[in-house]
C-alpha cells in the first residue's frame, strides 16, 4: 500500500474510531510499527492528527489562529453559548475565558445582567462595554494567536481572584486525552482560572468533540460539567457520559 493510502485509511479510521493504535493497524495491514509511527508523525506534522503514546488522535480544528476560528461552527458557538449563559445566576461572578465561544457568550449576556465578569480576554473585555456588569481585566503578556494574556504576570494577577463560575474553551474533548490546548502556556493559565471558581463549565462546540490538541488543560473529572451541541447519541458523547462526565446538552437548556 502506498504511503498516501496508507495515511488516508489512517485518517478515516481516526474518524470513525476516534484513536488509532499503531501495533494493532500496524498488525491489520501487515506492515511495520515503524511505518505506521512515521506516517502518524508526518501527519502530526501536518496539523491532521494529534500523537500519542501508542498511536494518534484525531486533530481539533479549533488549533487556527483567532480570527480564522471566528468563521468555524458559528452556529454551534451561538447554541452552546446560549445554554452556558442559562447557567449564569443574577449577581453571579464569572470568569469568561477567551476565545470565539466565549465572545458568542457575551452577546447572549443581558445587557442589564450586573454581575461582575472576569477575562483575560481584551476583546471579551471590550465586546462588554455597554453592558452593566463589572469588569475586571486581567493583564499580562498577550498570546496573540488566541487573543488573551498568558504567563507568570497573568497567573500571578489570576491568583488573586475568585468567582462562583468559570466558563472554560478548550480546543478539544477527547474520553482518553481529556481536555486539551494548543499551546503549553495558555493550557497553564486556563487551570489556573479553574483553580479560582467554585464550578467550572467546558464549553465545547460540536467540532472540539472528539478531538484532541497536544497540550492537556484538565482532566474530565475536574470540571463540573460539559456544555455541548454534539448529539447525545453520538458515540463519544457516549462515552463521556458513560465515564461519568456530565454533558449539558444545548437542547436541554435552549430551543
């Protein structure tokens, strides 16, 4: 079999299956682990696939840069975002990660809700100007790939605050790979966030479901809850639900 065969069977069965074990295709199509590992890594290379110890996982393609993530599932960002700000009580803190979920959350928000929001989001931070809520920015050094503050300064300033939510975006959701980000720094900031909420809440557009980025953020038994439009019988919602990961469907929440 050719190589670029090989990798387009490797790449539907990360579409069917989720995961790819190298020793076991490697047995099924009569080959080398080696030349199993070597197509993985090329298409790790190529931003197709996630490696793992083992074999790979399905790529989120929620890793592109902010403003190309803007035109990715919008509809399901506004379904999601719609049941996450349900979830918000009057007067509630919360802390909006960054990302487009999150901006989708803010233009679902009551412009009369006069809570207190946290980010370290300048453009979650600035979509919030005309609305009563409080607002407090938490500086740092901007990671411009995702539009937020990330290092030592924004974990120290994120240390010093507390809320009653946290509403967390990842770039993938994965049942083995757990919750997991593009990159090692903005993955730090993300857990330190959670550490400073009473609940925090994933929001996982239907696309992140599944999916897996190289950097881990939390494991699925940290966080409260999974809000998701991925369809309930889906078989990864199947099995999250069946680890015992509380999935909050849109449709449970929203029209």
């Amino acid at each position: 079999m050719l190589a670029a065969a090989r990798k387009e069977l490797l790449l539907e069965r990360l579409r069917r299956d989720g995961r790819i074990v190298a020793k076991e295709i490697a047995a099924e199509l009569g080959l080398s682990e080696d030349s199993i590992r070597r197509d993985l890594r090329e298409l790790d290379m190529a931003g197709l696939a996630v490696r793992v110890y083992g074999g790979a996982l399905p790529a989120s393609p929620a890793i592109v840069d902010y403003a190309a993530r803007t035109t990715v599932a919008p509809d399901s960002k506004r379904r999601v975002a719609a049941a996450a700000v349900a979830l918000i009580e009057p007067g509630a803190t919360i802390i909006l990660d960054g990302g487009t979920t999150t901006r989708a959350m803010v233009e679902a928000l009551p412009r009369s809700f006069r809570g207190t929001i946290i980010t370290h989001s300048p453009t979650i931070a600035a979509a919030l100007l005309n609305h009563e809520a409080g607002v407090f920015l938490i500086g740092g050094q901007l990671f411009k790939h995702s539009a937020v503050a990330c290092g030592a300064a924004a974990v120290e300033a994120a240390n010093k605050i507390s809320a009653d939510l946290f509403f967390l975006g990842v770039t993938g959701v994965h049942p083995t790979a757990g919750l997991t980000t593009g990159d090692a720094d903005e993955a730090a900031m993300k857990r330190a966030l959670a550490s400073r909420a009473a609940e925090t809440y994933v929001l996982a557009s239907d696309e992140k479901v599944g999916a897996a980025s190289r950097y881990g953020v939390l494991p699925l038994d940290a966080v409260a809850g999974i809000i998701t439009d991925a369809a309930a019988d889906d078989p990864t919602s199947r099995e999250l639900a069946a680890a015992g990961v509380i999935l909050v469907h849109t449709d449970d929440r929203t029209p």
